[in-house]
C-alpha cells in the first residue's frame, strides 16, 4: 500500500511541476489587425524567472505592422495588522520578436516595424526575465495599416485631378 501512496505522491509531484513550467509560457490570440483603429494594447504580469508569451495574430490584408514591447514596473504596499506588506514586479531582458509560420522574421528588440506584410497568420513571440519580488510586468501594443492597392491611388489622384480641373476652370471665368 505505501507503494501505492509513493506512485500517487511522485505522479501528483510531476503534475504540479509541469502545471508551473506552463505558467511561464502563455499564448494570447489577438485576432485580425485591420487598422490602427483596430490595434491591440495589453498590461501583463508574469511569474518571477524567465518566462515567453506569445500574441498570435493574423493580417487579412497587404499591410504595414508596428509593435512595442517595454517594462512596466509596478510596485504595491498595504497594511494590514500593523504589518506592511509589498509586492513588486519588474522586468529584465524584456524583447520581442516577430514570426510567421514559427520562423523568426526580425531580430529580438523592444520596438518592430516592417512595411508591404503579406496576408497571413504571424506571432510576436516576447521574452523576459521577471525580477521583481512577486515577477514582472510589461506592456505592449500592436497595431497595423492596410496598405492601399494601385486602384485606390488610382481614384485618388483622379479626384485630385478633377478638384485641380475645376479650380482651373473657376479661374478662368473670373
């Protein structure tokens, strides 16, 4: 029967580690990045020690991507029973990289902008060490930029066109 106990406790044991180990690695999924309009911003805590997000992510269109990544230091103190207690969080090694398809595509940095994305899924993929008392804390915000197809251009310069036709065509009269 201790046997038994012993399998159950080192199962339990195992269990408990790995359910910790996951902690340090969370996945967000963001949706579609359509227009800066449509960006996302997000605060978060993490545990203390070395930890990974990832914000999956997809661009429905041709579009120009930006995105930051920066520390976000927190400190709290209350009181309670004539005791203070504080809780700190703060982030070292804070970077950010952008992937597609899992394969990295920019080097790690705290700020990303690329131009003419193709449609399709991509992460950023950010990685810290928290080293405040309770962990860390970052922000972070993503945003994207549809960029306009040739007929677009082409319906703006021609009403350019016709706004210059007709300011020309005022004058004349005058």
């Amino acid at each position: 029967m201790n046997t038994k106990l012993n399998w159950k406790c080192v199962i339990a044991g195992l269990t408990m580690l790995f359910s910790l180990q996951a902690v340090n690695a969370t996945t967000i999924d963001i949706g579609n990045l359509t227009s800066y309009a449509n960006g996302y911003t997000n605060a978060t805590v993490t545990p203390v020690g070395a930890f990974t997000d990832y914000y999956n992510f997809t661009l429905p269109t041709l579009s120009n991507l930006g995105g930051t990544v920066q520390n976000a230091p927190l400190s709290l103190s209350f009181s309670f029973l004539n005791t203070t207690y504080t809780m700190s969080y703060n982030t070292g090694s804070l970077s950010m990289t952008l992937l597609q398809g899992g394969n990295p595509i920019t080097n790690p940095g705290t700020s990303i902008s690329l131009s003419n994305l193709t449609s399709g899924l991509y992460s950023f993929k950010i990685t810290g060490n928290g080293i405040g008392t309770n962990g860390g804390s970052y922000a972070f915000g993503a945003f994207a930029a549809p960029v306009p197809e040739p007929s677009t251009w082409a319906m703006m310069l021609g009403g350019l066109g016709l706004i210059g036709f007709m300011t020309y065509r005022r004058r004349q009269y005058l």
